[in-house]
C-alpha cells in the first residue's frame, strides 16, 4: 500500500470531493511539491513505450486526460510525475462558473466519480496566463489543450468560440483537442452531429494554420461513449474529412451501468472503472473501422498495467488516466508505465506499436 492510498487519500476522501480537487491541485502548483513527485526510473530502459503519434514524438504513451487540470495550473507537476502528455481544460473562451455546487461526487466501491461542472473555466486568456507563468515543464512532456463552446453561446456560433480559443492558446498547444461530447453543457453533443462537426473541424484546422504557420498544431475530436455505432462512425468520418489528425475516446457516460452508493443517481457524467468494458468496445469499433486513418487515444476506466495494455491491443496508440489518479496516486504511472514495458517483452514486442489492435481484428 502506497504513502498516497494509506495517508493521503483517506484525508483527501474526508473532504468534500471538489474541495479535495481544489487543494490538490493547489498543492501540485508549488515548483516544491513538483520537484518531490519526481521518480527516478531508468527511462533507458523504456525506449519502446516512445512513439511519433500526430507528427509529435510522445516519450511514453500514457497522459492525463482532460479535466483534472481545467486551468493549467500544473503542468509542472503532470511532467515530474512522469506522464507523457498532459491535456488541460476544458477550456472556454469566455470565463464562466460552471454548474451550482455541488458537481462532484465520489463512488468509492465503483471506484468511479460523477462530474456535471459544466465547464468552469478561467477562460482563454486567464489559463493563457497561467501557462505562462509555469516553471518550465520536462521537454518530454506534450500539452494538448482542450477547447469547448461557453455555455451562452448558441451552436449556431460554436465554432466562433472555438477559434476564439485558438487564437489565444495555440503558443501554448502540442494538440488541440475539440470537445463536443461534454454530457454537462446544454446542447453540446449535438456538435457531433457529422455536418456540424466537419465544419467546425475544417475552420478549426484552418485557424491554427493561419495562426500557426511555422509549427503544425493537429487537431484532435474527443467522442462521446453513448452515440450509438453508426451515429459515432459518421461523426469520426466527417471528422476525419474536416482534417482531425486523431479521436479522444471516449468522454464520460450518462449511462449508470451496475453502480452503487448514494451518488448512483446523482446526474451528470460518469467515469472510473464502470466505463471500462465500454470504452475498449468504443475503441475497437473506431479502430476497425478508420485502419489507421486517424490515431485514438484511450481514455476510460484505465487503472492499471493491465488496463492500459488491454486498450492498446483494442486499438489505442496512446492512453489517458484521470479518475485512476485520484483512487490510486501518482504511483499508478510508474507502475502502469513499468508494467506496459514488461507486457511488451513477455509478449515478444519491442516497441510500444506492435500492440497496437492486435485484439481488434
């Protein structure tokens, strides 16, 4: 049992969950707690988890995923405790509050949290501020940004927000990632709608190639679980067609499969263990359908060596951890990472890209 899991977690766990959120994330922008979280591995020995995914070397494959560090507050923190990409937000043009309080909700037997923030953010140019600020993250470690629509603005304007986000974070972005399958923002996934979507896509794509004319910036569509299969396939289509160098799957679910505790009911999307079976069934549906087209990023339900290997062989080039990191604690990358490597070699593989759906065929 980890220092994390015997002391800190249950004192977090006596907080109010956003509140434990608040401090942690608090704590984790100090440079001096940054500095502690970092580990010691020997990396030399983990060159095959390195791989070019979107045009970008990524030195490991697995990342936070968006969420846990809406403001870009400790990206610092995300590098030193090992994480090979990092994806901050979702962040809004314009600031707003988000949802009333509160919106988040552990499920401790689940192992899974409930969340309807609705996208509280400092909005484009405060988290452009705090970007700024960082101690110079690992060179190692990519930023993807997560951008979202406010939620004043009609779908008729989305992508107006979108490129307004854009124009002032993209000095910030490895990859930009476009959320459209928040289940906490009225209206929203009904961006995922194939039209709606390829256009928003191909300006997006457009912008950053106007303001981003010396440095590639791809752009990235995170999906929702719970489309139905022929409604996901045509959106990541015109996503693909709008010029999407890679899907984010999957967002949380609405859906409440065997879940427990007083929370069970409580709205809003869901994360945590209960979305595993899932998401691996999402992404090897994506991935026998694009055949390399576009890369997916695996997100959902990944807490372990074993999870992480079981959605790369389903078709993932990278994956993400975000609920995971709040059960377990930064000690999870390290043992995710080491065991990926070990899989690997177990199963004859050097590299991280043999694995790659070889489950999903």
């Amino acid at each position: 049992m980890s220092f994390y899991t015997r002391a800190l977690r249950p004192a977090l766990f006596a907080l109010d969950a956003e509140r434990a959120h608040e401090l942690t994330i608090a704590a984790l922008h100090q440079p001096f707690v940054a500095r502690a979280l970092g580990w010691n591995r020997d990396t030399s020995t983990d060159s095959g988890l390195s791989q070019q995914v979107f045009g970008l070397r990524f030195s490991n494959p697995l990342g936070l995923a968006a969420g846990l560090d809406k403001q870009g507050d400790a990206v610092t923190a995300w590098s030193a405790m090992g994480f090979g990409f990092a994806e901050i937000g979702t962040v809004t043009p314009r600031p707003q509050p988000g949802n009333p309080r509160p919106r988040l909700f552990r499920l401790q037997r689940d192992r899974a949290i409930i969340n309807r923030f609705g996208f509280n953010s400092e909005g484009a140019e405060g988290v452009a501020r705090n970007l700024s600020r960082r101690a110079p993250a690992r060179v190692t470690l990519r930023l993807g940004v997560n951008i979202g629509k406010n939620k004043d603005t009609p779908n008729e304007q989305a992508v107006d927000d979108y490129i307004r986000a854009i124009d002032v974070l993209h000095p910030f972005a490895d990859y930009f990632a476009i959320n459209v399958s928040s289940p906490n923002t009225a209206g929203l996934r009904d961006l995922q709608e194939s039209r709606a979507l390829r256009v928003l896509v191909e300006q997006a794509a457009a912008r950053i190639a106007e303001r981003s004319p010396a440095r590639a910036i791809p752009v990235l569509v995170k999906i929702s679980p719970d489309s139905a299969n022929h409604e996901l396939l045509r959106s990541v289509d015109a996503a693909s067609e709008g010029g999407a160098a890679g899907v984010i799957a999957t967002n949380t679910t609405v859906s409440r499969p065997s879940i427990q505790g007083r929370f069970a009911t409580e709205a809003g999307g869901l994360s945590g263990a209960p979305l595993k079976n899932t998401a691996n069934a999402v992404c090897r549906v994506l991935y026998q359908h694009l055949r390399g087209r576009l890369p997916i990023i695996g997100v959902g339900g990944i807490f372990t060596a074993d999870d992480a290997y079981e959605r790369i062989r389903s078709g993932a080039t990278l994956v993400q951890v975000y609920t995971a990191l709040v059960y377990e604690g930064p000690g999870m990358i390290e043992r995710v990472l080491t065991g990926l490597a070990r899989r690997l070699a177990a199963d004859g593989m050097s590299r991280i890209e043999e694995a790659i759906g070889v489950d999903a065929h």
